[in-house]
C-alpha cells in the first residue's frame, strides 16, 4: 500500500484542522443543557475523552500506512539484490566468455584470438586439430575455457530459477541468458557435439558434458 506524499501531507493537514475545529465545536453553546460544555470545570477531560479514541484510530492507520511502507521498501531491497546478483552472474559469463582464446597465424604472423572470434573461427576448423587419435578432448586447452563458459551459464540458469522475482522478471533474465546462448555458443556447440559423436576416440567426461548441455538447451 503505497499513499503519495502529497496526499499524506493533505492528511496531516486535514487532521490538524479537525482537531482544531474539534475544541471550538465542544465549547460552543448548545440548545440542550446536557450538551452545554462552556461552564464545564473539567473541559480538557471531556474533549480528551472523547477524541481519544479518535486520535488513537488515526494512529492505529497512520502505522498500518508506516509498517507497509517499510514492508515495500524491504520488497524493493530484496528485488534490487536478486537482480544485482543476478546481472553480476551475467557480466561474469561475458567476461568468461571474452577469454576464450586460441592462437593462430595471419599472413604468417602469429595471431591470438579471443571470444567470440576465437571460439568460431576453433569450430570452424575443429576437424583439424586432432591428428592424434588418442587424445581426449580434455587434453586441448579451450576446452577448460568452453566447459567454464557453460558451467556459468548453468549457474545463472539455476540463480534465475531459484530468485524471489516475478513470473514476469524471471521470464525476462530467462530469455537474456537463452539469447546469450543463441548469439554466442549454440553454433559452435553443435559443431563441437557432432565432431564428438563421430570421433569417439575424442569422447570423455568434457564432451559429455558438453554434449548433454547443448542436447538439453535445444530441446
């Protein structure tokens, strides 16, 4: 429950006058005797009495009005965290993702590259670097990088799930993080999964890992 400021201070001032108006309305004279509280020695107790349980009705509302401005500003914190955490987690599995590195060579200059370019340009000529039958896929280097980047995106995947956000929010970070894979990992992945099924000599923990992950994420 959320009163605007302007209208709470409107209130405040409606409730000022009332009390006003409240001890002229008491001590003005009155057609019945009974009524008549002008000559009345203990005044202040009569219009104490009487607008006690007035003022503590107002006061039971303007807590009730305090307590559920705290309750939603401790919502508003709560959600502000989850989606901190929930943004920190997807600014780690960029950066992650921007280490993927792999070395080349152009116009016979050796050449690193990085993210995006280095994974696309190592799926794309994936066949080639496994003249060594015995070698499992585990053995080459980016696969660290490439298990890391999945096993991240996993985690976000699980925070989403396991956040305190709304239906709404959650379905937002679901389809970032879906989009993330889409641009950045789905190709590359389906190139690496089906070099893995067809060259079992490369298959080991690594590529079942990669391969239930790619096979689970396109479903």
């Amino acid at each position: 429950m959320r009163i605007p400021y302007k209208k709470l201070v409107l209130l405040t001032i409606i409730l000022g006058l009332l009390s006003f108006l409240s001890v002229l309305l008491f001590t003005m004279p009155t057609l019945w005797q009974r009524l008549d509280l002008t000559n009345t020695s203990g005044i202040g107790d009569t219009i104490g009495g009487i607008t006690a349980p007035v003022l503590g009705i107002i006061s039971i509302v303007l807590l009730y009005v305090t307590l559920n401005r705290q309750i939603d500003s401790i919502n508003d914190q709560k959600l502000k965290n989850e989606s901190d955490i929930i943004f920190m987690l997807l600014n780690q599995l960029e950066s992650e993702y921007n280490q993927i590195y792999m070395s080349g060579t152009t116009n016979n200059e050796p050449h690193r590259y990085y993210g995006h370019e280095a994974l696309t340009k190592y799926s794309n000529s994936v066949f080639k670097h496994y003249s060594q039958k015995d070698k499992k896929w585990s053995s080459y280097y980016i696969s660290d990088s490439i298990l890391l980047v999945i096993r991240s995106l996993k985690l976000v995947e699980r925070r989403i799930e396991l956040s305190n956000l709304d239906v709404e929010l959650k379905s937002m970070f679901t389809d970032k993080l879906q989009t993330f894979y889409q641009m950045k990992l789905k190709d590359s992945l389906y190139k690496l999964s089906d070099l893995f099924s067809r060259e079992p000599s490369l298959q080991d923990e690594y590529t079942i890992e990669l391969t239930e992950f790619y096979n689970r994420f396109n479903k």
